[in-house]
C-alpha cells in the first residue's frame, strides 16, 4: 500500500470526504472492523478538533496521509494552525456522574483509547497526530 494522501479545508462541510477516504484506506488494508471503526471515530475527533481550533483567525487547510507501516495502518492529519499537542490535554474524569463533568475532552480520550500508538509533532510549522492502527482486532475496544 503506497501513501495516499488527500487535502481539504479545515470546514466541518468536508468531514464526510475525510472519513470516506479512512474508510477506503481501511478497506483496503483489511483492517478488523472494530478496529476500521475506532480508526473512523479518532479521526473524525481529530478532524472536528482541528476545524474548530486550529485556524481561529480564518482559513486553513488540513491533509490526511494513509501508509502501511508493517502489520498496522497509518494516519498522519496535519494543519498548518496554530502550534497545539492535542496529546498535551489531561485525562478526562470518567469517573463522576455525567452530569458533574466538564465539557470537553472526550474526543482526546477517544483518540487514545482507539488507536494502538499515537503521538504528536510540531514540524516545518504544522501540527502533525499520528495515529497507527494495528491490523487485528487484538486490543480492540
């Protein structure tokens, strides 16, 4: 599987092109289900984090790299917004009743939970999460 790699607007109008792309990429790399789906949950997080965030002035772009790495699936997505380790955020309490929580921070409990290594890097002025996914459905949710 070479990379393949498609670029858009940071706009939330562009959500369902990004995720049919994770999941041609998954299909492709016959990804377990479970694990095709958590790959479409933690970029679909991603994707929204960066299109609400990332660009607070304006505009911006978002690309989404797809690689084989091995046994294991690979998404870079990546903005030129402004620096942010979206990694860098505290757990979520999961603990307390709902209604006690603060809002916000799930979607990077999701991230972490679902994919099998994620890391972030701040490069060439771009925001930079990877996320690997093995083949398997060994640690699956």
């Amino acid at each position: 599987m070479q990379a393949d790699k498609i670029q858009c607007a940071a706009a939330l109008e562009h959500l369902a092109r990004v995720t049919e792309f994770v999941e041609d990429c998954a299909d492709r790399f016959d990804l377990a289900a479970k694990k095709k789906l958590g790959a479409l949950i933690a970029v679909e997080e991603a994707f929204v984090n960066i299109c609400s965030y990332a660009y607070p002035e304006g505009e911006g772009e978002v690309e989404l790299v797809c690689t084989r790495e091995g046994e294991a699936l690979v998404l870079e997505i990546a903005d030129a917004g402004r620096p942010f380790d979206v990694l860098s955020l505290p757990d979520p309490d999961t603990t307390s009743d709902i209604m006690d929580r603060e809002i916000g921070g799930l979607g990077v409990h999701f991230i972490r939970k679902l994919t099998d290594e994620v890391s972030y890097r701040r490069e060439n002025g771009r925001n930079i999460l990877r996320m690997l996914f093995k083949r398997t459905q060994e640690g699956a949710f």
